[in-house]
C-alpha cells in the first residue's frame, strides 16, 4: 500500500490542501477583532473542511499518520481554538492497516459529504434572504470550490479513475462558480 | 437421590426398619424408569419394538408377565386396524410403563396415561434451558418440552442473547444486507458501512462509544463557545464568525449521530439474520 498510486494521491492532496489553508491564514492575520470578510469566511472554509478530512479516518479506522493528517489540528492551527489531545488519545488503537479499498472508500465517502455542504452554502448564497453582503460565506463556498478543483486536478496528474473515486460526483466550475461570481447587490 | 437414599439407609440402619428403605429405593427406581420411558416414547415411535427389548431383557427374570403384557406381531396388526395409529401408539406406549411397574412393584403407571399426562398440572410451569454463550435460539429450542413450549423458550433465549451481546459478531454477507442495500440507495457512507460490517462487534461498539465522546465535547462547546478557544477570545469574534461556528460544531454532531446509526443498525441487523 505504500507505493499505492492511490495513496500517493490523496497524501500529496491532503499536503497541497494543507498548504492553501495555512496561505489563507496569513493573509488574515489574527483572528482577534478580525472583520467577517472573505478571507476570515476562506479561512473557517478550509479549517473546516480539514476537519472532514481528519474526522472520517476515524470512519474507516484509517491511521492519520498515513494521510499526512497527524500533524494538523485545524480548528486549533488555523482558527485558534485549544488543541484536544484527548480526542486523539481516545482513537489511538482505533487504526487498521491502510488497504486500496480502505483509501477508495474514504476518499468516495467523503466526496459525498463535502458535495452535500457545499450545495447547502450554494443555495445559501444563492437565497437574496440569508446570504451576506461582506463575502464572509463567498470566501466559505470558495474553500470547497478550490478543495475539489485541486482534489480533481491531482487525480488527473496521479492517473485515478475519478469516477470510481466519486471524485467527478460534482463539477465545481458548473455547479459553484455561478454563485461565487454573482454580484452582491 | 443418592443422598435420598443414603440418608434413609442410615435412618434405617437406626431404626432397624430394613423393609421401608427398599420400599423407597423401588418408589424411586420406578419413578426414574417411568420418566426415562415416558421421555423415550414421547420422540420414538417404535414402541411395540421397546417394548418387546425391554421384554426380552426381562424374560430371562419374569417370562410370564411379560408374555401377558407384550402382545406378538399377529395381534399387532389386528389391532392398528381396529383404532387410530395415535390411540394405538399411546396404548402401547401405556403397556410399557405397566412393565416397568411390574418389574419394580410399583403403581406409578397411572401417573402416565394420556389423560393424567394432559392433566398434569406441570404442564403449568415454564422450565429451559439458558442458551450458552455462542448458543443460539435454535438449541434453545431443543431443549423445549413441547412446541408452545418451545417458542416462549426461543423468546426468553433471545432475550438472553441480546443481554449477552451474542450474535453481533455475525457477518452479513453483504449481497443480503438490507442495511448496505439502504446505504447504496442513500447514497450515504456506503463504502464505511461496508467496511463496519466486516468487523467484529468490539470494535464496531468502539466506534460508538468515540462518537459519543465526541458528540459530548461539542455539545459542551456549543453550551460553553469560550472554554473552546484559546488565542481567540470568543466575545471578540462577529456575530457571523460565531454563528458559522455554532452551526459547525451541529454540523458535526449531526454526522457521528448519523455515523452510530448506521453502526447499529448493522449491529442490529447482526442479532437478527439467521433467525
């Protein structure tokens, strides 16, 4: 499994994905007194959805080390909240050897889960009544936006079959970029 | 019974009254031969044959009774033709135990007709077996008496076997999963329900317990949001900022509940399949 083409993708995916949340740290700066704007709102996109990621190795008894997801506590790395060791200690022996079939289901579950929250924010946006008119929840909707064109980008450069992955499940550029692009009036 | 009878031997011995404890020992020899042969007849029906074993052992002791009480193969079929097969065997099997009292001189065959049998008031208590661990329903079953028996004995058996956790580890091959077959047609956590229902029950129950710890903690965020942050003070954040994470932390609540579900349903599903 450790030369795993599949493994390599969503290891190097992961690494890439962690990159971008952490760039999008820094053009917010602290938190603290911090505006809703759509920095803050790309920020929280991808503090959250790194904790999808991390949330659904437990799913699968999947070892986070092997997906490059031991090192980061996104809610405490990126939006300051404290670290819970406890949480990790409770899972330690909840781990099984990395197979193809454990990587496909994760990676096939998971797609569904983060499609299923970003058409929510979508028709959020999209519904003059609940959207907002600072960026906050635009700058959330491009985090998933750029999580699945780069989750789709590297399954072309690593050679994965998308659709066994689900990874073709949704097509950002057609199903989120209308609503990003979309005036605020 | 030994010590039934040890103590009246020695009671006996005391008293000198040799004739009552051979009178007991035969009440009791009687007894047992009666509910082994009442047992016997009840799952066999080759009685004329028992009969006619238990008659050879005995001729070489009483030949003469036996011959009164056996009838031979001619009368036999005389008489299936005169009644009803099951009035027959019960007769026949009725014989036996007037044997058996012969043999011990005892009047305990009364106690076994078909009319005394239906009367007996231990027909009113409900007597089994507790399955044994890795036992199922089904032997349960065996050991019931008789077939209404037999049901409330599975019913308590299953009881048992909830309590006992017996039968999670029970894999379900996937093709008869109604529990896959829903996660497919859901589109939801198919592939993790698929790779639950290859575990053991432990570590399923594992799973469970780490979900509701987490639930727990947020829920405990959600009621105290200050206590979660460290380098941000929560007062600090707006008002959207706030909101985004309340509904964050629901959000994920929503998913391990939904998670321990499906953990149970396939759990569930486990104590169910087979029976």
């Amino acid at each position: 499994m450790e030369n795993s083409k599949l493994r390599k993708y969503i290891f190097a995916t992961i690494a890439l994905i962690k990159k971008q949340a952490f760039q999008a740290k820094e053009k917010v700066g602290s938190l603290v007194g911090a505006p809703t704007t759509y920095n803050t709102g790309l920020l929280m996109g991808y503090a959250h959805i790194l904790k999808d990621f991390r949330n659904y190795t437990i799913a699968l008894w999947i070892d986070r080390k092997d997906l490059g997801l031991a090192d980061i506590e996104p809610e405490a790395d990126l939006l300051g909240m404290k670290s819970n060791p406890e949480a990790d200690r409770r899972i330690k022996d909840m781990i099984e050897p990395l197979t193809e079939e454990k990587v496909e289901g994760y990676i096939y579950d998971l797609m569904t889960i983060l499609k299923e929250t970003a058409m929510e924010e979508q028709a959020q946006l999209d519904d003059p009544a609940t959207s907002d008119d600072n960026g906050f929840d635009r700058g959330y909707l491009m985090a998933y936006y750029q999580i699945f064109s780069t989750m789709q980008d590297q399954a072309v450069l690593f050679g994965i079959d998308q659709k066994a992955c689900n990874l073709s499940i949704i097509d950002p550029d057609r199903d989120l970029l209308p609503s990003l692009l979309k005036e605020k009036k | 019974m030994k010590d039934a009878l040890s103590q009246e031997e020695s009671s006996s011995h005391k008293s000198g009254d040799e004739t009552s404890f051979i009178q007991v020992a035969k009440a009791i020899g009687s007894g047992i031969a009666h509910e082994i042969y009442d047992e016997i007849t009840d799952i066999v029906k080759i009685v004329p044959q028992f009969c006619q074993e238990v008659g050879d052992c005995v001729e070489k002791f009483k030949p003469d009774c036996v011959k009164k009480l056996i009838p031979d193969e001619r009368a036999i079929t005389a008489e299936k033709e005169m009644e009803g097969q099951v009035e027959y065997y019960e007769r026949i099997a009725f014989k036996g135990h007037q044997v058996i009292d012969y043999i011990f001189s005892t009047d305990q065959a009364k106690d076994f007709t078909p009319d005394a049998k239906a009367n007996d008031p231990r027909n009113e208590f409900t007597y089994g077996t507790p399955p044994f661990p890795g036992s199922s329903g089904k032997e349960v079953i065996k050991a019931g008496k008789t077939l209404s028996q037999a049901k409330k004995y599975k019913k308590a058996g299953k009881v048992l076997d909830r309590a006992a956790h017996i039968g999670k580890d029970r894999i379900v091959p996937l093709e008869k999963s109604k529990v896959y077959e829903k996660a497919i047609k859901q589109k939801r956590h198919a592939k993790t329900v698929r790779d639950a229902m290859s575990k053991p029950a432990k570590e399923n129950q594992k799973s469970i317990r780490s979900h509701k710890k987490n639930i727990a903690e947020h829920k405990e965020k959600i009621a105290n949001p200050k206590e979660a942050y460290k380098d941000v003070d929560w007062d600090s954040l707006t008002p959207e900022h706030q909101a985004r994470q309340m509904k964050r932390w629901s959000s994920e609540i929503k998913g391990w509940e939904e998670q321990i579900e499906w953990l149970e349903e396939i759990l569930e599903e486990r104590m169910n399949y087979g029976e």
